[in-house]
C-alpha cells in the first residue's frame, strides 16, 4: 500500500540529537554565494579552439590540387582524424587528471559527462584513423590492407606500440558501454579505465616519428610537445601532489560507525584543522579507508552533513563485499580522500528556490544540501517502506530550521500513488512554482529518469535539473 505524508516546516520544534552528542549547529551554515557558469563556458571556448587548432597545420601545409587521387584523399582524411584523436586524447587525460582550477570551475558530475560523451568521438576518431591510413596506404602500394598492416608493423618505428595504443582505446570504449560497465566489479571498471594512460604513453612516439605534421622541428612540433608537457604536470598535480597535501593537511580519521538501518551505514570521521576545509554539502570525495581489505579501494560516496570544522559524515548503502567491510571500522583508522569534487551544491543554483528529489540513499548528499539551500526548498523524498527512510529526525528538524516542506512518498514504483505524485501535474501540485525551481535529483536510475522526463514535461528548463553522478 501506498502512503505519502507532508512534514511542513515547523512539524518538530528543538534540536535533534544525531549520534554520542554531535548535534545539529543551532544555526545551520549560510547559503553560499551562487557560482555562475562563466569558468564552464571558457573552458569549453578553449577546448573548441584548440581543436580547430590542431588540424589547422595540415590546411596550412596541404597544397591546393593535392588531393586528386583516391589514395591521397584516404591518407589525408586518416591524417587529420590522426591530428583529431591526438588532441581529443590529451583532453581525455586532462579531464581525468582531477585538476582542482577544473573541479572547482566544472565539477566532477559536469566532467564526468564531457568525458563519456569526448571519448566516444575518441574512440570514432582513432577508429578512422586506422582505417583511412591502412586503406589509403594499402591503394597508394598497390597491396591487401592485411599486407599492408604487415608492411607498417615491419617497417615503420613505433607502429606496434600504436596498434597496441589502439586495441586498449577500444578495450576502454567496449568496457563503458552501460550496460557491460553496470555487470562489472567498480574497481576492475576502473582499472580497465586507468589503463587509458597507457594509450597517451604508447601512441605518443609514432605521431612525432611518422606524423605528417609532426616529424619536423619546428612550431607545430614543440606546441604538440608542449602540450603533452602540460597534460602530463596537470595529472601529476591533480592525482599526486593535491591529494598528498591534503591528506597531509586534514589527516582525516575514522571516528565511529553507527548504523542507520540494517543496510545502511554512517561513518564519522575526525582530524585536523577541518574548520579550514572548503566543502560544500552535496560534495563528494573519493574514499580510501587504510585497514586491511579496504585500502586498495577508493569508492566515491558523497558526504551526508555539511562542513561544521568537527567532523565529517558519509552515509553508506552496503551493497557488496567493500561496503560491507566498512561496517567493521575500527575507530582511528586512517583514511585517504581525494576532493571536495562535484557541482552537485547550493553554489551552483540558478533560481531563488529549489525542488530536492530523493529516493533511497539518494537522500544523503540532499540532506548536506539542506543545510545550505535558501529557505523555503521543498523535498520528495521516495523510498520502498518506512524502513527504507534514512535520516527522517534530521530531515524534520531542517524543516523547522530551514522552513523546508518535506514529502515522504512510500511504496513501489508500480503503486497508484507515487506514480500519480511523481506525474506532471503530481509534481505541479505539490510544487506549483515548479518550473521556476532549480531541481536536484539523487537517487536510483530508474527513479532519476522518470522523474527528469516528469519535469520537462511540467516546464523546468533543462539548465535548472542537476543531477547527482559521481565517477568516471
């Protein structure tokens, strides 16, 4: 049986204790100042000109009439798709190199979505490139592309490396489709992923040994090599030294483990100077904890609580064999974060108000947001029972705190209520001002799609539903 109940600001009067006397703030944290998308759009100006960049050599240096045979027309088709992939790949490497100008400017979740959709047009690229180059060369000898794959193997510098730089650029590609990355463990997924430094490393030598456009000395050459310089400082800083110094700086802690239903667990964790910590609720960092079994995962899980400079909080569905070793903690354990990450936040509204929309452990990196958010937001909050509901104490008392209306929306997804609710004119009807709302939605695909499909059609613009998703 369905049922759905309204806790409207001011149901609970007072301060609820959370856990072993941490208790809320008397006065939740400020509404941080709004973060516009002027760092975004540069970037993207940036990446657009520098890709028109990289082909601009071979225009420059293909005489006109050049191109009158089919062989030629092949070979330079596969070189600028060769110049394409080249640059698309840097970028690749960049957007994973965790980079915080670009975490703080973009954010992980908006990264993460240049990144699956750059790296399709890569894998296109590199794919084109191997076929027109093989295809224009094998017409240009006179001889089968499988013997011309021999010649080029045999004869040329640095092609192995590149045919093997290839076949992991598919591996990669193959492995993200979603529906094989979703039947894969997440650190075998990841380590797959990773293996894309790889590619940078071994299809290096042959653009600067056979490249057309990159074999002589001069500006072309040196600006390619610059690049390479960059990218690779970009993902030493990002990935070695920041998480380095931060951990240094924070020297975070486990502090206590408290379940929070039979399969949900949170962790509270204490260390240095957290009162300097920039994090914003909604946020995320990518977890390692240092104990036997654990510390050769890092699991992304966003943080539950907002910064109070005392302690931090992640809340933790247990759905394997890694979360369900983090029930047996040990208070002191070390732990090893890389973040804040995400633009999952009140900084990054584009209205005065908001819609939150939860379902299940969802609700976690939304109960940080609360914290955060103007006044008068409204909350759905969707879950399969009343067990299922997590954090309901501190959700009432933020409704008093933050005069946040809250709905708790019980049942399955097939239940005549909440698909009625979570309809348009559900929407419309808890939330009038729906479409002139910024919309956070958390929670499972399934319940995520729906209910983006739900808002489009009540009217909210695109640009107003943020979307929480973790890691690459």
């Amino acid at each position: 049986m369905t049922r759905s109940h309204t806790h409207a600001a001011g149901r609970r009067t007072g301060t609820t204790s959370w856990h072993g006397g941490r208790s809320a703030a008397p006065v939740p944290p400020q509404t941080p100042a709004r973060r516009g998308p002027g760092g975004r759009r540069l970037l993207a100006a940036l990446l657009l000109v520098g890709l028109l960049a990289s082909v601009l050599p071979w225009w420059l240096g293909t005489p006109a009439g050049s191109l009158r045979t089919t062989a030629a027309t092949l070979t330079a088709a596969g070189r600028i798709t060769g110049l394409v992939a080249g640059y698309l790949l840097l970028v690749q490497v960049l957007m994973m190199s965790r980079l915080p100008v670009l975490e703080r400017w973009i954010g992980g979740e908006q990264l993460a979505r240049w990144h699956r959709d750059i790296g399709a047009t890569l894998l296109v690229a590199v794919l084109a490139h191997l076929s027109l180059i093989l295809v224009g060369y094998a017409d240009l000898r006179n001889q089968s592309i499988v013997a011309e794959v021999g010649t080029l193997l045999g004869d040329y510098e640095d092609m192995v490396s590149a045919f093997v730089a290839a076949g992991i650029m598919v591996l990669v590609g193959f492995s993200s489709m979603r529906a094989i990355r979703r039947a894969l463990p997440y650190e075998l997924w990841h380590l797959l992923h990773l293996s894309s430094y790889l590619v940078l490393l071994l299809g290096y030598a042959h653009q600067f040994t056979h490249g057309a456009q990159l074999y002589k000395p001069g500006p072309v050459r040196t600006g390619w090599i610059g690049l390479y310089l960059l990218v690779v400082a970009a993902l030493l800083w990002g990935r070695v030294i920041t998480p380095l110094a931060f951990n240094l700086r924070y020297r975070l802690r486990v502090a206590d483990v408290v379940a929070e239903s039979p399969d949900t667990i949170s962790i509270y964790l204490t260390g240095e100077r957290l009162d300097r910590l920039a994090m914003l609720g909604g946020q995320y960092f990518r977890w390692r904890f240092l104990t036997r079994g654990c510390w050769w995962q890092s699991h992304p899980f966003s943080v539950s609580a907002a910064a109070n400079g005392r302690w931090l909080r992640l809340t933790v569905k247990v759905v394997g064999a890694h979360t369900a070793d983090l029930r047996d903690l040990d208070p002191g354990t070390r732990v090893w974060a890389e973040g804040p990450s995400g633009t999952f936040t009140a900084a990054h509204r584009v209205r005065d108000r908001a819609l939150l929309i939860a379902g299940g452990s969802g609700i976690t990196p939304i109960r940080a947001m609360l914290e955060e958010l103007p006044p008068g937001a409204a909350l759905i909050y969707r879950a399969r029972t009343p067990a299922d509901v997590l954090l309901s104490r501190e959700l009432d008392w933020l409704a008093q705190a933050r005069g946040t209306s809250i709905w708790y929306v019980i049942g399955s997804r097939d239940d005549p209520g909440p698909r009625e609710l979570m309809s348009p004119d559900g929407l419309r009807q808890l939330v009038p001002d729906v479409a002139r709302r910024d919309v956070y939605l958390c929670g499972p695909p399934g319940l995520v799609e729906q209910s983006v499909r739900a808002l489009r059609r009540a009217g909210v613009p695109r640009r107003q539903i943020h979307l929480a998703t973790f890691e690459l």
